[in-house]
C-alpha cells in the first residue's frame, strides 16, 4: 500500500480495526446460532453484544501482544474478547476453527472493497458519458496503427470507452458473487463440530451466500477470479490512459490532462505540460495486473488446505483494491477535466490532404465499373503522391486530374464529405448509452 | 501447439482451412445483406453461395502464395475466392475492413472452442460425480498443512472439485459470451461505408452478438477476459492434479494414476509407479496460466487500433485452448480410472493414535466446565506424548489414564466415533450436486 | 511454434531428429568412458560409433511407435538404437537413469539456441551501430512524456539502443554459462551406478561444465534464469519497436518501416503505410516474457524431483528461443532498412517556436543574477504564450521584447543555439562503441 | 509493505529520509564538481556541506507541503534545502535534470538492498552448510515424483540447496552492478547544460558506475534484469521451502520446522505441528516472482523516457526487496533450527522391502548375461509382488527364491548395500563446498 495511491475508504477496509470488527461479527452471530441449537447457553451471544452495543475501541497493540506470545492471530483475537466480556466469552468458537473466521472475514472485506469499485466505475462511466455527449460530433480523425485512417467523432471514442467499462462492470459483480461467500464448517469442512445453520445463520446476517462445500477454507478459485478480474479492469484504464498519453503528444495535441496553475511540468524545462497522470495509471495497471499471477498460484493449495494463500493475500488484498480504486478515482478525474482541442484536431484531420477519404473513393470507382485492383490501384497511385508531399497536395484535385479516373469532378467530390462517416453516430450512441 | 498435447478437434478449429471457411461464409454472408440493400448485386452473393454449394476445397497454399506477393492475408484470401467464382466476386467485402473479417472469424473460432471446452467440462464434472458417489463414505484423512487434521471421505474430496469445476463452468459461459461478438463496422468503426444492418445479419447467421461498437476491431479487453478465464480453469486443474500426486506419494499411497501393463515407470527403477499424468498436468497448467499476462498486455491497443494483438492471439488461441482442452480430458481419465485404496486411507488415518479426534475431547471438555484454555492444555499435553511415540500410544488410553481429565471413560471414549465427522456429508452432497 | 514466426536454423534445433542425434551422441560418449573403465567392453563404444559413421537417418516414427507401447521416451530410442546396432548395445546407459540424457541433451539444444541468438545480436548490433554513426549528428527533437524536450540526435537514440543490446548480449553470455551442464550422476544423483568420471567426460566431449550437484535433474533455477533473460531481451525489442512506431505516426513521420512495392497496407486504405513489424514484434515481445512466470514457476520441483517441467519445456524452449531469434532477426531488418527522415526531423523540432531552448535561457538568467525561482517564472510565462499559440510565436522574440528579462538580444540570441546540445554527442559515442 | 514481513534495515532503505538523504548528496556532491569546473562558486557546495556536517534532520512533513503545492517532488526538496541553507542553495541542481536526482538515487538504494540480500543469502549459505555437513552421511530415501527411488543423503539435499544459493549470489552479484549506476546528463540526457565531468565525480563519490549513455533516464532494462533475479532467487527459495513442506508431511515427518514452547499449532486441534514458516516461504515467493512481469513492462518507455515506471518502481522497489530479505531470513531461521529425525528417515528407507536396491540388482544381472530387456522383466515381476505387499515381503527373499534369477545369494545381497550410494558423497561436497 502506497500513500500517495490511496484512498481513505478503501484504505479503512483493510485495517486491523476493520478486521478486528469483522472478526467480531462473525463470532457473535455464530454464537447466536450456537445458542439457539442449545449448543451453548443464550447469554453468551448476549454477553457478546451488550459488550459490542458499548461500540468498544479495537486495542489492535493489546491483540498484537498476545499474537507475539502465541503465534497465532485468532487466539489472540478471542483472549482479548474474553478479556473483555468475561466468562460468557468461553463459549464463542465452538466448534470453528480459524479458517471459518478468516476467510469469511476476507469474503465481507472483498465484498466491501467490491462496493467501493462498484461506485468507482460508476462515477468513471458518469463522467465519460458526460464528456462523449459533449463530444459526439466533434469531429478528429481515427488512426490505426498510429497512421491516420478515417474520420471518427471524439464522442465515440469516449462511447467505446463507456463500452469497456460497462463490461467491467458487469464482470466486477460476477466476481464479486464469486467471492463473497461464507463457510463456518470447522476444521475440515466436515461439520463435525457446528451444525450448518450456524453457517447459514452468518452468512444471511452478513449478506454471503452459503459456501456448498468448503474444506476448512474457501476454495482459492474464488479469489483467482476476482482477482483476474481486476487485473481485466486494470488493463482497460490503461488502455484509455494510453489513449489521452497519445493525444497530448506534441505533435497531435488534440487533448490535455488538466494543467492546474501552480503545477510545474519540469525542473528544467519550464514550457512543458505533461501527461503524467495517465503515464501513472500506466504503471498503476502494471501494478494490479501483476498481482494476478499471484492468485492465480494460489488455487493449488495443498488438501485440505495449506497457508501459502495467507501472505500473498495480505499483500494483494488491501494493494490490488486500493490501488484501483485510486486508479478508476484519477481516470474518472483525468476524463472529468480533460481539455479537448476540437480546432486542433480539425486542422489533423485536414494535414493529409484527403488522403482520410480514399477507401470513399475507391468504393466509388468500383460502383463504376473498376474491379476491385484497377480501383485500388489508381487510388493509391494518387494517395502516394499526397502522402509523399506531406499533405501538401490534395487527394481529390490529383484525382480530378488523372485522366483514368473516369468520374466526374463532381462525384469526386461527394466522396470527400465528412458527413459520410458520422452518420452512424447516433446509431452507436444509441447501442452504448441507450440514448442518443 | 504441441502434438502429444493436442487433440484432433480443437486442432482442427485453429487450422488455415477452418479460419478460411469461416472467413468465407463472413464474406457471403455479408454479400448477402449488401445485395438486400441493393449495394451490390443480388447475383453477387447467389455466386458465393453456389460456389459453396459445391464444397470446394480451400487450396492454402494458393493462398500463402498469393499473401508472399501482397503481404495481406485478406487480400490474399479474397483474390483466390475470386480467381474460383469469378467475375461476381468482385462485390465481396463492400465497404469492408480487413478486421471485421479477423475479428469476426476469430471470434467464431473461440465461441467453437469454448464449446469443446465447456464439453470437457461436463465429461469432467460426470467422472467426478461418479467416483464422489462411488466414495461417498468412504472415510479418509482430511489434512492441514499436510499434517493430519480431522476425517472427512473420499467422497467429500470429489464433492469439492466438483463444485470447483461447476464454478469453472459458469465462468467459461460467460467468457464464451463475452468472446462472442461480431464487428463489420467498416475501417473505424463507423459504418461510413457500410450499414450496421449487414453487421446484424452476419451477427445473426454466426450465433453471434453484435458488437455494440467497434473500432477497426473488437475491443481486447474481451478476449483478455476470456483467456483470464481459462487460467482460473487450469489453476483447478493444477489443484485436483496435486491432489492426486500427494496422494500417490510412496507413504501416503492412498490412490494411484491407472498403470497400463506395458507402462515403464522408470529406466533404471523397475519398481515405480509415479504420478506423471497429473504431473504433467501441474506443467500444463502453468503454461495456460503464462498466456494470461499476454492477453492482458493486449487491451491497450493504440488509439482505434494497432495490431500487436494478433501476433499474441496466433500463439494463445491455439495454444491455449489446445492445452485446456487436452488438459481437461486427461485430467477426467485420471479420474475415472484413479485407483482408490480405502483400506489404506483407513491405515493412515489410525495411524496417529487416535489424534485427529482431540478437537471433540476439547469441546467436551469445555462443554463440562473447564476454561478453553485449561481443556486446550490438557489435552495438548496427552496429545504431545502420542505425537512423540508416532501414533504408538493411544490419546483415549491416556486421557483415561491423567487424573486431571475428570471425564468417564464412556465419556472419553464417545468422542473418538467417526461417524460424528461423516453426519453431515449428506447435507454438503446434497448442496453440491442437488441430490446425496 | 508458429510457421510464420520461425526461422530454419533456430527450428531445426527443435526437432525430434537434432534432439535423438544429441542423445545418441550422450549415450555414445559415456559408453566410451563406461568402457575406458572397464565397466563395459571397449568393444561397445565402438559398435555404437561404426554404425553412427554411417551418418544413419534417424526414424522417428520408429521410436514414436515404440513409445507408443513402452510410454517411456528414452527406452523407446534405446530400444530403437540397440535394434540398428546388435548386441552390443546392450551396454548402454549402463548405470544411467533417462533424465541424464534428457536434461544434458536439452543443454545443449538451449546452448546451441543461444549460440544462435548471440549471432542474432550480433548483427543487430551491427545495424544498429551502421546506423548510428550514419545518424551521429542528425538533430531530432529529444521526448520526454511523449512531449518535446529538448534536441538529441537520431544517433543518440541508436546509441542507447546500441547499449542497451550490449547489455543483453552480457546477460544472454552469463544465462548460456547457467544452462550449459552437463548431469550423468544416476538414478537420485548419486553417482550409485555410475562413476564421476563419465559425467567429466561425456561434458567434456559436449563443451558443457559439469553440473557440480544433481538430483537426477539439472537444477531448474539454472533454466529460469536463461528464460527470464530472455524475457529482458524480449523487452528491450520492444522497447525499439515501440521507438519506430512512435516515429512513424503520421504526425511525426521522423522514419519508417521499408515499404516494399507490392505491399498492400489496407484493403480498404490505399494509402496507409503502417509500421506492422514493429507492432508485430511487440506482440512477440509479449510471448517471450509470458514464458518468463512458467519457467520460474518450474523451479520448486518435489524432493529429487517431478516431471511438471517438462511440459513446460517442451512449449517454451521451442517458443522462447524461435520467437526471439525471429524476432532479433525481424528487428534487424527494420533498423537496417528504416527510412530516416532528417528533414521531418528539423521541422519538427522547430515547430515549438525555440520552446525547446528555454532551459539554457532559465540557466543564463540564473547565471545572471536571477534568483531560480524568478527566472523560471520569467521563462515560463514567455513560454506559455509561445505554447499556446502552438509554435507561431518565437520565444527568443518574447524573451527580446520582455522589459524584465534584462539579458542583451545578443546574449539572449545564444541560447537558442543547437550547438550546445550536440556538443557531447562525440563522447556520448566513444563511451559506448569506443569510437567516435 | 507489509510489516509483519518487513525487516527493519531493509525498511530504512526505502523510508522519505534515506532517499531524502541520498537526494542530498547527489546534489551537493554535483555542486562541488560545478565549482570546481568554475560553474558556480565554490562557495555553494562549501555551504551545503558545511549545512550537512551539522547533521540536520530531514522534515519529510515539510518537503511534502511544499510538493502539494508544486506537484513535483525535486523541486519541492530543493526549495526545503534552500530555506535551510540560504542563498548559496540556488547554485544546486545546475544544468540538471529531476531523473538525474531520481535515478541515481534509486541505484543507491538497490545497491544498499543488494548489500543487505547478498547479506542474507550469505548466511543462509553459512546455516546450510552447517546443517549439509552435519547430515552428511544421514542416509535417507531419495524420491522422484514423490515416490521412493534409491537413498541419498540428507546432507545430499543441502549440498543441493547450497549450490542453488551460491549461483543466486552469482546473479545478484551481477544484477547488484546492472543497476548501480549514475547519470548526471540533463535534461535528454546530452550534457547540453552540464559537463560529463559532473557525473564522473557524483559516480565516483557514490560507488557508481557511469551510465555509458542516458536518456534522462537510467535505461529500465537493468532494472528489469534486477527484478528478474530477485524472481529467480524466490523461486530457490520456494523450492527449499516445498522440500521442508514435504518432509514435514504425518506421513514423512523426517524432518519439522522448530515449535517454540508457547505455539499454539491450531485453535481446534492441539497436537498439530504445521510448517506453516515454509508455506509463508512458498507465498512469499509468489509475490517476489509477481513483480517480474511489471519489472518487465517498465522497459519499453516512450521515446527519451516517460514517467510509468515509476509508480511501478515505488511498489516493487521496497516490496520486492522488503520481502526478499525476510524471506531469506525467515528460510534461513528454518534452516537453522530444522528438527531432523534421522531414525523416521531410516525408517522410511526400510519401508519398501528394499524396493530401492532394484537398480543395482538389474544392472548386476545384465553384467551376469542377461539382455536388459530379461533382466528388467525378473526384476520387474518381484518388485510388483513387493510393492502390492506395502513392503511386508522383501525384494532380496523373493530374487533368492525366483529361479530364473541365477545369481547366488551371497552375490543378490550384495547389492543390498547402502554404502554403494553413499560412495560418491565426499566427491559431490567437494565440489559444493571446495571442502569435504
């Protein structure tokens, strides 16, 4: 965890206290359940939650001591309650081993961690729709492999940006489906100690489903998923982060990250103005990729269960959640305050001489007759001319006057209207937004 | 693509002739939808389809000859098309971009092996329901940390990677879904050139979703999804295959990988049966896991696209389909012809005189009074002695015999039944596969 | 392996024929050192080398067919081996165990792969440093964030990259050395059939070292070091690749790719010259360092050990090094035959109206009295209004008219020369071809 | 950073003060190279020295108010030194570069952690080779796949283990020099403001290297190569640490992690032992080779440099190397204290009937006439019947009584000797330990 990429939400979810609380839940609604089976007397659970109803501070150094005499962090936890409820606190655990605590608690920490970035993709998908509708029919032109190509509007490359994180939105609630499970089974799973309605008894106060089968933990496949999934996530806001690095490139400059007044871009060069929070989210996303792997070897853990899982999720847990949640936070900024240059990007998409319309002609010249090679070749004969003079020549005017381009000037021309390739705008709009 | 890794149907998915059919019945199809719109001939696609219709081979090596000299896959493609049907072809792939027949093709292709692979799945999950029946009951050593824990049976063991394998399946209908999308969104995606109701009639004839909006190409974040998916699915593999390589270590022997007659475990060890199946099945699934990062680094292709993707999918697509899918039915030989020893697991489990069952002496023992902490210590202290004997004295023997253990003997001995660790594998069989 | 991405030698290396030609060779060399010390006759060596004079094709679809039954490789050519020869060849592999021969024949192929990768750097070496010194005093503008900063040459951009795969060549010397041992110590490594002196000899006949401790495998630690090396190269080539891509945007247009005449860039955009090697090679960039994770994943085998590398081996040993051979070969090419573009290059690096000397001016207003602070700002609000009137403005004419800036025309007129930046361009380039 | 594993001198490295502290020296060290070219005053690096020698605290809380406001952290540093040491401070940071600061920073802080990791692999060396030779002639079953094949030592296992940690040191030797280098070059890395002279004299001061060619930055494939080997070491470390996870096994126990007196093993069941220092090892090392691939894709930087590596770098610098050298600690603290239980290992070599002697009794017959293909059949048949008895029959009794076995008795038992494997051992901790 990194201060200066995270947020303080995000943050309290991992902290020992949060823990701690969880941890505590989890104990008191099982012994609830314990004492309406009669397994242990009813006053416990009472005892329990009178204590909690005082809304008791979290001593984390007072279980932290006990841990560095026993080694063992659910212990600890349990002496320091007991230590504070007295003898009805003898009754709680019955029949639970650590796990059943542990990786429950993990469930509610994911799932909360899940909610935040729920609400993370929510205000980026806010904030791109707004800039896309503002931009719908600006237009700028579309380039593949860096190379012009056609004419797009700014609006839809922001609409397949929404697209993207639409899909990442739906994946995030499968994931987070898959992991926020409870399982209160004891040492292996099997029961033997605490009857199943204890588990389903937390499960349903603390909004988990019922884990079908457990074996002292929940399966690591869960886990493997979400966190693929963030690591999916991850890699689109790189991709949209690329995109405005591309666009603030000196020679395009066909949109900036917002410069704030007392900003300085460079110790030395004090004109510059640079795209370094999307650079940033560049590496973020390294980040949250990288700890995919991770989890991934995770899975594998050996019968039953073995702790190998334990210190990569002390690490991944609070790092991959935090670090996205800071990351979807910049991006949503970044979009929010992005300046957009339209002038800039006309004056783009005019440098090639209308070179942007050949495929319109080459169309046209097939409708004409041409086969399909004869057409190609005498676009691009032509197109070689423009490109090779930097834009300086015009498509259509060398087009006019090559004398096997049989069209008339006129329906030349027609191909070199702009208005060609936004007509489906609104038809795209209305697939992404529901609305156009 | 490895031959002793492969099997023949999803190797035929991935072949030159298959992605050339599929490039083809784009093509006509998408001549068909033209013609309807009066862009070009109606004749155009009925030439295609006749063509078809007399199941022409595809000459690939014609093809390659003719991409030498273009250095254009499709371009390559639709001229051997054209050199078979003639004049009419000259129609085909109006308006068209290269990548809305890749992509689409592509994700043809995937939708075809996901497929096979969600088959693999089902055979998989039928084995192991199989042999989780067959051993239901049969009582086995459940381990933590690969030491001995509590009883659980075989049966319970399957139970749990079914319910894993369920969970991978699930997934991989999703990831099936989110692959399988069709684009002909002409050069950027803007349909400049060609109208978004030939996409949906393409869409339609392929079983495909329309891709709500493309840019040149279908987004990577959905593929980078899709290969995310079947990491998690050979992370299980790797899980069960471990499983099953403990289990055949020389001093646990608890199940073996089937030994065909002629089989040599070893050149120089006449005597070994070693687990090379799952082994290689552990190898296996770290391969399919490597081609995840690949897939990830995809998404963020620069602005509307470039095509450092597709050197990537050339190796994964095959690859990692291929791996899964033979993985996945290796795995389910393994387990249909697993040879189970239950008189073995029963050895082991009475090998530890009696310790696995000293989680219910402490909660008896609390039950009748003592602190958790005065039962833990009692009982520790006996179960210490029997640990550092290697299972040659009995834990009921001595808890009878320390005076300070105030339990009858009846008592005592009451807590050391297996049955109290088996009362409920019914209710998780139940759970899991919705009958026990 | 993909066709496509594969050159001849590297391929060959691969082959089942190269890699049962190695074998023999293993098992020839210790039958001759078996014989030296009387464990076997002399006679046997002699026979094995006979036949092997005679330059025998290799029938692999002999030995394939005889593993199909013995499931066992090294048997199945054993067997093979002894059918050709007679008799005597009942004395091979006397006190061996297959992984002998299975983990020193893949030394040698992985030695014999970097052998050629050290060649492919080499010559990429070699066009990068042709190019370089053609380049030495080429101004360029020098990026930093994808903005202009201040003037490099393209030399120096060569140079660095010149470095950078001098650095690779080290490594890729230093991972050959890991992987280049040679094992015949027996069953677990101990030598119990089979004196030392075999491994000394077999190694020394080979050109391998000994590997001073095994456990019937060579220890995987040595193999992931080799192919995370390459994954380091692997990022370097993009690294270049990326370099060539930014430059040939159609804004930058500073080089590009070879365009050869029948090459056809888009079937719908004739005039589309796109850098598809460069983003081909970062593709493949992506493949080499996905093997990285599953090779380092290989290296906690069980106890003496397991199989689960092979698997492994059999992709990435073929895929990592025909990938990267190709890919070294590929990037070659396109620094070999690049189009360069000084001309772009100065209209490009004057297009920021003298932005990118505001440094020397911040520094000479410091020299001349101003504290830092108020120099930058001097600077900085001159140079905005250059910024803002995207490169129309000159700065020096702002900074001439500005009362507060105190410095001479002269003085001021200085700074703008693009001589101070080239003027260490000499040492930069004896530091790293030592020359100039 | 997760503190629980985090050790104090490696968390120094990476605290605001360190780096603070070497930002200073670089800066004043560079101030003293610029007065002695007569760049500045003499003076200004006498007052930042003499500053210095009073040995003022660093106000972190200070320099990060002034980098809220400026958003760049060079600049905000620079200004708190300014307010400490007064007007002569301006001269600081002359013709140089923020990365310049940065990266030769941070080669100052991986080369004081490599110091610390080779500190820490130093003594795991030290607690090996302890431990190797005081198990060197403990004879134990060496096993492939988990399945006993013939005895070694246990030493045989450390000398392994010990081979494997002195080539780790190799490496980070190496990749200790791969990033220990310094570049004072300006703004793209030119000296256009700044003599290389400066440079030679910072290096020099710090126990650099100078970068031969920069680019602002210090290239990041060092830094990749550095990361690389880190992932490579955690990979040796998994191993051991899987080897200690095996041997701890009920079934095994021939080998325990050290149980202090007050560990409590499980808060359900008392008498369980767990390795649970060595599956923290093995999670341990998932997180260190999880950083490689981030490692990796730092390398290809846009053009002079752009900033994504850094973000990256602020996790994967202390967390690597936090993590690494408790891990080393940690492995070495097990190795220390391991619990080695030579009369169980005796116990599980005997264990199999003497199935382990069948390599030597093949190879006796094949001497004594018999075709491998025979020989292997004999020994095959009554190693099956002693296997399918668990070990209750032994392999010597049946070969005696086989009557196709034509060897005498005398000459049977005499390949029943564990000194034939132990034979070689001096030789292999010859060449381990250069001593035996």
């Amino acid at each position: 965890m990194i201060p200066r990429y995270s947020r303080p939400q995000m943050t309290a979810i991992w902290t020992p206290e949060n823990r701690f609380r969880i941890w505590f839940e989890i104990e008191a609604h099982a012994t609830e359940a314990l004492g309406e089976l009669g397994v242990v007397p009813k006053s416990a659970a009472k005892a329990l939650w009178d204590w909690w109803a005082t809304n008791p501070a979290i001593d984390v150094a007072a279980i932290d001591a006990i841990e560095a005499v026993t080694k063992h962090d659910v212990i600890a936890f349990l002496t320091w309650v007991a230590e504070q409820v007295g003898d009805e606190a003898r009754f709680m655990h019955q029949g639970m081993t650590s796990s059943d605590v542990l990786d429950t608690a993990l469930a509610v920490q994911l799932a909360q961690a899940s909610d935040l970035l729920l609400a993370d993709i929510d205000a980026l998908l806010a904030a791109i729709e707004r800039r896309a509708f503002e931009h719908k029919m600006t237009p700028t032109i579309g380039r593949s492999h860096g190379i012009h190509a056609e004419p797009v509007t700014f609006g839809l490359k922001l609409a397949e940006a929404y697209a993207e994180f639409q899909r990442n939105r739906v994946r995030l609630v499968a994931a987070r489906a898959d992991i926020a499970t409870c399982a209160i089974s004891g040492a292996v799973g099997t029961f033997a100690n605490i009857d199943p309605s204890v588990e389903a008894h937390v499960a349903a106060k603390l909004g988990l489903a019922v884990e079908p089968v457990s074996t002292q933990v929940i399966p690591r496949d869960r886990h493997a998923m979400f966190f693929a999934t963030l690591g999916v996530i991850a890699s689109s806001i790189e991709r949209l982060a690329t995109e405005v690095r591309h666009l603030q490139r000196t020679e395009v400059l066909e949109a900036e990250e917002y410069f704030s007044p007392g900003q300085k871009g460079s110790s030395a060069m004090p004109h510059k103005r640079n795209p370094v929070l999307t650079e940033n989210l560049t590496g973020l996303a390294r980040m949250v990729r990288g700890y995919v792997t991770p989890a991934l070897e995770n899975v594998a853990l050996w019968h039953e269960r073995d702790i190998s899982h334990s210190s990569v999720e002390r690490y991944i847990g609070p790092d991959a959640t935090i670090t996205l949640d800071f990351a979807l936070a910049r991006l949503t900024g970044v979009v929010d305050k992005l300046l957009v240059y339209p002038a800039r990007m006309q004056k783009n998409l005019d440098r090639m001489g209308g070179l942007v319309h050949s495929q319109r002609v080459l169309l046209a010249l097939t409708q004409a007759g041409f086969s399909r090679e004869a057409s190609y070749a005498l676009v691009q004969r032509n197109a070689m001319k423009v490109w090779e003079s930097d834009g300086e020549l015009s498509l259509l005017e060398l087009l006019k006057a090559d004398p096997e381009v049989t069209l008339s000037d006129e329906a030349l021309a027609e191909n070199f209207d702009l208005g060609h390739h936004l007509k489906h705008v609104e038809t795209i709009f209305g697939r992404v937004f529901g609305r156009s």
